[in-house]
C-alpha cells in the first residue's frame, strides 16, 4: 500500500482550494497528471544552475546541460527496458511520436493498398496521422472492434491478420474505457503476420511497468505529461534496427552529422531525430518523473490505482442514473467514464467544479468510440498514484448534489 | 458555480418553450460546437415586413447551450431581422444572467452564432459573428 497521507506532500497543488474555498480533489490524470516538487525543483535548478545550449560548446554549463539531458535519456530507457538509450527518441509528446513513425516509416514503407490495421478505441492521435497516409497514399485501415464491455474482440483481429497487415498501431489502456489490451498477445500474433507494431502508452507508461522487450514492441510512443513529468516532452521508443533504416523526420540542427550546400549526412542514433535546441529542461524534468516513480515503484502505484477504482466502479454504479462505460475492474486501469441520465456531462463536470472536483468532460479526443457507444459525450474520473478513496466519496456525494441541481 | 444552474436555467433546459421545427421556414441554419457535441438547429418565417414571426430551435447539448437558446428563440419574436442582426455576446450573458469562463462561452453562444449565420444568410457559421 502507497503512503498516501505522506506522498501528497510531494504535490504542491494538492492543497490549493478552488474558486468556491473548496481543497481541489484532482480526479482528471489521464488528461495530465500532477506534478511532484522533485520534478519542478530539477526544471528549476536546471535554470538556475546549469542552463546551456545541448552538444554544442565545451564550456561547463554545456558539458553539464548535455549531461543532464543524455542522463535522462539513460533513465527513460531504464524505465521501459530499452537495450539502449540509442533507442529513445525526445519528442513533444506522444501524438507527436505517433506522427514521427507515421511521416517516416509510413511514408517509406507504405504504399497504395497497404494494410494498417488500428482498433475501434484509438485516441485521435492514433487515427488522423493513419487518416492523412490514407488520403495521401491510398492505404487501407481496418480496425479492431470493441465489444458491448469495452474489450477487443481478438477473434475479428485474427481474421484481420489474414489479409497481411504492414503495421499494427493500437492503444496500450484506453483512455476512455481504461480498457488495458493484452499488448504481448496483440504485438506475438502481428509479428506472426509479418506485421509492425507501435504501441500508444500514453496511459500505460505512467500507470504500470511496461517492458518493451518482453512485449517485443517495435515503437511505444508516450508523454512526459501524464506521468509525473512537464508538458512538451514526450518520447518514441523504438527498435534500433528500425530506427536505423528510417529516413529522418524533421531537418535541421543537431540532427546531421555534416552538411554541404547541395547534401547533409544524418546524425545517428537517436540524435537523427531530433532536429533543433530541443525541450532541454523538460526532458530532464522526465527524468526526475521516472526517478520518482521508480522511488516509489510502478507495482506499488498499479495496485493502489486498482484498488481505488474497484472501489469507485462499486460506489458509481450504487447511483441511480448512471452508466459507467468499459469493462470490470480486472481488465481495468484507473479510468471511469460515465454518463448520468438526463444530464449533459458539461454540466456534470461544472456542477461538480463548484466543489473542488476536476473531472473532465467531453469525447476525450475519442470521437468514433463515443459514436461506437452511442453517445456524444461522457464524464470522466480518473486516478493516480495521489488520489485517495475519500476523494471518490466527495465525487459520489458531488454526484448525488448534481441530480438535486437537476431535480 | 451552482450560480450557472438558476432555475431558470434548469427549467428552460427541462421543459424549453421554443423546442421544434418550423415546416415550412424562411431560414433555417445549424451548427455544432465539435468540444462538446451540442448541437442547435433554429428556423425562422418572417413577414413582408421584415419582422419575426415565428421562430424554433432543436438540438442537444448541455443545460447552457439549450437554455440560451430557447431564451435567445423568445427575444426575437416579434424582432425585425436588422435588429437580430445587432444581438452580441452580451445580449445572451444578460438574458442568462450569469459569467461564463471561455470554455462554457462556447455553449451559451453557439444559438446565437447560428442564429446570426441563418439571418445573414452564410454558408457557414463563424465565431467573429459573436465577437
């Protein structure tokens, strides 16, 4: 069990109040997450201490500033068991990531008629760099259904398989269902096939361990965001054999080895792809995220999450007129949307805003799953490693005021 | 916050009394605000005379959006369509009576966009109609 009365401390924001005088009970993680003071004292001393331009100069602030950086490199590749820090690309954030396979693998390995099979519960930053390849190339998708409890039907994506798929993109959890997919099966039954595989951890990265070796994956794409760390880092995994063979993505700086008037060489591994001065502070600022994780360990922070959502399904579900999409707790990360009958969800989250609660509402950028379901919108809860089963008590209660509002 | 849902609101988002679909119409528009899925759809028959004589608007969405705009629907009847052409941001806050922040904006102003869109006759609805 986390500490929790002790591991709240670490997160400053925690014991503002909002507008209404209300202690803010932060149930909106998955959107982003909250930040620890280990993380924003490592930006700042940065700044204060270090700050210097990245591989160019041999002066002390830049020796340190590109020590710092390519440190936390090493430690982002720790943390989901990369071979290599080669390996692990900076980018924005994961819809970027996703992006950079889709403009330089897509565009140098797919053509007219080629198969990228996606699934039905894709964030948009899984389907519209997919959509732009189709418009631009021709390529074919085709998608895993989800079934009526929020799970992929693997029957529909082993027939799918037949038709020899180049690319297998899918999300890792769900970010609206908290669905979390048996990556490892996915990932063995399109290497069978023939097929790549990029995996979307924006929601799993942060949540619980993801080893990219043991699941064999050929790309993870996530954010620094939703995981402890600064917004504007993000990170694409890659297989280096991969990353390799890929022409570059964006020209510039940093990312040639030489260049002449008429021609450049690219850079290597995995300065290739990282063209210009880069988000220096915010990747260092990751790299305290995954330290603090790791202080506190990914097992410890998935079982905590586990058990606040168990609970929240069983309190959710005692109110009369609500509807929690997904599946049950065991296939399940710490994410509950919900719907609350005759309600709009905007107008859930506002009322519930009014007590200090944030949750979010909306598609949650998951338009076609919202139409899947029927529905426009939903309210969302989410959890992490801070949130405690009292806060899920005030969002019942605060559930209970929004069906008096309403009458 | 519980200020935003007045009865006022709640009610005219329960039992709205310009709700419907005028068949035939002299103008018709709809629009979506693609945050959050509301959807208002307004028509319009207007006499010789330039003025308002029946209007209704359908749609779906949160109590805000749907409330101002069956609000919205009630202060035009019986308006020449140059004066609805000078409805602005303020008209509707001060028919609802409330502050909104930037996001909630969007839904109290979406009939009025489409509104401004139907009587001036655009191919689409545009946020600087509700500047």
């Amino acid at each position: 069990m986390l500490n929790t009365d002790l591991l709240r401390k670490d997160f400053p924001i925690l014991d503002r109040q909002t507008a209404g005088g209300a202690r803010v009970i932060y149930l909106d993680s998955t959107a982003t997450s909250q930040k620890p003071l280990a993380v924003i004292e490592a930006m700042n001393e940065f700044y204060r201490r270090s700050n210097a331009n990245i591989h160019r100069g041999v002066h002390t602030l830049a020796e340190e500033a590109t020590a710092l950086y390519e440190g936390a490199r090493e430690k982002i590749a720790r943390f989901i068991h990369a071979d290599s820090a080669k390996e692990i690309i900076y980018t924005r954030n994961t819809t970027e990531s996703i992006n950079l396979v889709a403009y330089t693998w897509g565009r140098a390995n797919l053509e007219k008629g080629d198969l990228v099979i996606l699934t039905e519960m894709e964030h948009h930053s899984n389907l519209v760099p997919w959509h732009m390849l189709e418009r631009e190339r021709g390529i074919r998708l085709e998608f895993i259904p989800v079934t009526d409890d929020g799970l992929l039907d693997l029957d529909a994506y082993r027939a799918l398989l037949d038709q020899s798929p180049k690319l297998v993109s899918f999300t890792h959890m769900s970010n609206v269902l908290g669905t979390v997919n048996p990556a490892a099966e996915i990932i063995s039954l399109a290497h069978a096939a023939g097929a790549v595989t990029l995996l979307d951890g924006a929601q799993s990265v942060p949540h619980f361990s993801v080893d990219v070796r043991a699941l064999d994956v050929d790309f993870l794409a996530f954010s620094g965001h939703k995981m402890c760390g600064p917004t504007g880092i993000g990170i694409l995994y890659g297989k280096a054999a991969l990353l390799e063979a890929m022409p570059p993505f964006l020209g510039g700086g940093d990312m040639i080895k030489t260049v002449h008037l008429r021609s450049f060489v690219p850079n290597s591994l995995p300065h290739k792809y990282e063209a210009g001065t880069p988000a220096i502070a915010e990747a260092i600022g990751l790299g305290a995220a995954v330290d603090y994780l790791t202080s506190i360990g990914m097992d410890a922070i998935a079982a905590h999450e586990h058990e606040i959502t168990e609970y929240a399904l069983e309190r959710l579900e005692e109110i009369p007129g609500v509807t929690v999409f997904g599946p049950s707790a065991q296939h399940k990360g710490g994410v509950t949307a919900f719907t609350l009958e005759g309600v709009h969800p905007h107008d859930v989250a506002q009322i519930l805003d009014g007590k200090g609660i944030a949750v979010r509402a909306g598609h949650h950028c998951a338009q076609p799953l919202h139409e899947k379901f029927g529905i426009t919108a939903t309210t969302r809860a989410s959890f992490y490693l801070y949130n405690v089963k009292e806060e899920v008590d005030l969002l019942v209660e605060g559930l209970y005021h929004v069906k008096k509002v309403f009458g | 916050m519980d200020d935003l849902y007045r009865e006022q609101i709640i009610e005219r988002y329960k039992t709205p009394l310009y709700r419907g679909h005028l068949d035939p119409h002299d103008i018709y528009f709809e629009d979506d605000n693609p945050l959050c899925g509301d959807h208002i759809e307004i028509t319009i028959r207007v006499g010789e005379d330039g003025v308002i004589k029946e209007a209704a608007f359908d749609g779906k969405g949160c109590a805000i959006s749907q409330a101002s705009a069956d609000l919205l629907i009630e202060s035009i009847i019986g308006k020449p369509l140059e004066e609805v052409k000078r409805l602005n941001k303020q008209d509707v806050l001060d028919m609802l009576g409330i502050d909104l922040g930037p996001v909630r904006l969007k839904c109290a102003l979406l009939s009025l966009k489409v509104l401004k869109a139907g009587v001036y006759g655009l191919g689409e609805a545009s946020d600087a109609l509700v500047e």
